[in-house]
C-alpha cells in the first residue's frame, strides 16, 4: 500500500460563508496492489487542512492493518478498521482515511471483474443529471453570471450558488439576478455552508421561495437533527444536507427525522463507496432522491449506480490538470465512464512535483 499527500494550490482564493479562505485543496491518495498484481486507487481530499493527520493514519494505522488480506472482502475490511481504529477515530481524518482506503478496494475488485465500477455496482443509468457548483459567495452578481455563461458553454444544464453573505438582502438580490438571467424553469440550487440559526435558515428559505430554487443546501449546524426537521417543516423548501456526515448512521438519524429533502453523502469523508451506497439504498427506501457532493469522477459511477440518484455535483477545483480522463458532460448529464474500475487515472508524475509529504 502506497499512500501520497499533495497540495493543489488555488490561483484565486476561495471562500464560503463558514470554512474561511481556501488558498488550495489538499489531496490524500491511496494506490493498493493484489497479488495478481492489479491496483486500486483511492483518494480523499481537504480544503487545505488535517491532510497530514489522514495520510499518517493511512501509513501508520490502516497499512498494517489490511496487508496480506483478502481484497474482495471488502465489507470485513471496512469493519475490521472501523472498529479497530473507533476509540481514537469514529469520524474526522479517520473516516476520510478509510474512506480513501475503501475507494481504492472497489477500484481493486472493479479491475479484476474487468467491469466499470457502475456496472459492478448494479448498473441503473450511465447518464446522470449533474450540476456545476462553484465557491463563488463574495462574487457580485454580474461576475456570478458570467461565470454561468461559462459554465452552461461546457454543456451545465443546472447550477448552483452561494448564499449565507451578511445581509439576507444580498442574497435575496443575487439569486433574483440569476434567475431573472437562467429562466423560469432553469435548476437553480442555493447552498448556505452551515452559516444560519434555525430561525435564520426558515426566515432565509422563505425568502428565497419565490424564486423556485431547487433546493436549499446546508442551512445549519450538520449536527442539528431536529433544527433541520424544523427548518423543512417551516421554511418550505427542500433541503439538501449531508456533506458533512461521516456515517450511514448519522444519515439514518437526519433522514428518520424528516431533517432533509436531498441526501448528500460525500464518498470521501462518509466512509467511502460502501458506506456511499447503504447510504444511496437507506436514502430510496425513504423514497428520497440522493445527490452528491464532492469526487465527482467517482461519485458519477455511484450515481449511475442508484436508481433514486437525482443531481451529481461537479465541483472543480483543479484536480482535472492531474487527470488523464475528466469528467464528460453532454447537455446536462454527467457519463459514467467504460473504462474499467473507476476509470481515474492520476498523473503521478505531476502530483509529485506538488508533494508535500
């Protein structure tokens, strides 16, 4: 097992309304080898910071820990780390380790079935519905717009902002810009990073409702189960939640108490594919669509995969310079690729000269 740490370095700073500034994103890789001398690929990543803490636990803990087993029992794998590592981990950089680690093993099994991952996974549609999210809340309206323009150019059928400035009127000004520029009937998300008060998030939503977003994303504290059922209950727009969990259980507690709309795990920090997909099936058994965030060059095969997926989220943030293959989109759908496994294939070369461990 080889583990690497990299920093991408951002040419513009970029922030939300609660993580600060974002001067790079860190990427934390995993790359396993089978006897049979197939690899998988993993990977997890941060906003610029405890990338160190996932690599270590990656070198340190994990490695030890899964050298010499089976790489198709994946879900003994998963179980053996979640619980050997649960006193000192049970979420934060642990979760994100072992959910690099588990990428890697699906990648794994993938190759040597000679299968896309999508099509291991259970195959429903390779053609998902996906949407061009940006970090963009300290963007005027007409820089939002133009940077729309670009977007609908590399074929975006929907799209999404940032909201959560210091005056609600701000934002209320701007998603009005962005609706009276898209359309009636144009998906448009907004999403809020955690910024609001329970009573904020309801006054913020109503606001917004007559401009027929999509959905309303992260409104508050991830760990407020009952604020968020209160803030679907009276705000009267569907939210969207969830990057910010770390288990099928912390889904399980938001989703059973009516907390959310669009479920969004995030297949680097949620526990990886395997916890991705219980995640996708507790989510359809509540008849709810999943969304996604984050990866999308992965997530697009855990969508195709689940036949309640609604929006994938393509989110760049550089990542496609390393990539031999990134992501197509074709009017408005995002493609799970042919190629077998996952189909990411890093430039490693490239990544080296922006190694930082």
């Amino acid at each position: 097992m080889e583990t690497g740490h990299y920093l991408i370095k951002l040419d513009q700073v970029l922030t939300d309304s609660m993580h600060g500034e974002m001067h790079g994103f860190e990427i934390v890789t995993v790359r396993l080898s089978s006897a049979d001398g197939a690899e998988g690929v993993g990977y997890t990543f941060t906003c610029g910071r405890n990338g160190g803490a996932i690599a270590d636990i990656l070198r340190r803990e994990i490695a030890g820990l899964v050298t010499g087993e089976d790489p198709d029992r994946i879900e003994h794998l998963w179980n053996k780390l979640w619980w050997d590592l649960h006193y000192g981990g049970r979420g934060g950089p642990t979760v994100l380790a072992i959910s690099a680690l588990d990428m890697a093993l699906w990648d794994l099994k993938a190759k040597r079935a000679r299968l896309p991952l999508w099509r291991l996974l259970g195959g429903n549609d390779p053609k998902v519905p996906c949407y061009a999210g940006g970090i963009d809340l300290e963007l005027t309206a007409d820089e939002l717009i133009r940077q729309t323009e670009g977007n609908l150019a590399k074929g975006f059928r929907a799209i999404k902002m940032k909201v959560g400035r210091e005056k609600l009127s701000e934002d209320v000004a701007k998603i009005a810009a962005m609706r009276d520029f898209l359309g009636e009937e144009f998906p448009l998300m907004v999403d809020a990073n955690m910024k609001w008060s329970v009573d904020q998030a309801i006054r913020a939503a109503r606001a917004f409702e007559p401009y027929h977003p999509v959905w309303l994303e992260e409104p508050i504290s991830p760990d407020d189960v009952a604020g968020h059922a209160r803030v679907v209950r009276e705000g009267g727009l569907p939210i969207a939640a969830g990057e910010n969990l770390r288990t099928v259980w912390d889904f399980r507690h938001l989703i059973a108490s009516g907390g959310v709309t669009y479920p969004e795990p995030d297949v680097t920090n949620c526990g990886g594919i395997t916890s991705f997909m219980k995640i996708a099936h507790l989510a359809e058994a509540f008849n709810l669509p999943v969304t996604s965030h984050g990866a999308h060059d992965v997530t697009v095969h855990l969508m195709a995969a689940a036949p309640n997926r609604s929006y994938l989220e393509a989110h760049g943030f550089g990542l496609d310079e390393y990539l031999a293959h990134p992501l197509v989109i074709e009017d408005g759908f995002a493609i799970a690729p042919e190629r077998v496994g996952h189909g990411m294939e890093f430039d490693w070369k490239g990544l080296s000269k922006i190694s930082v461990s």
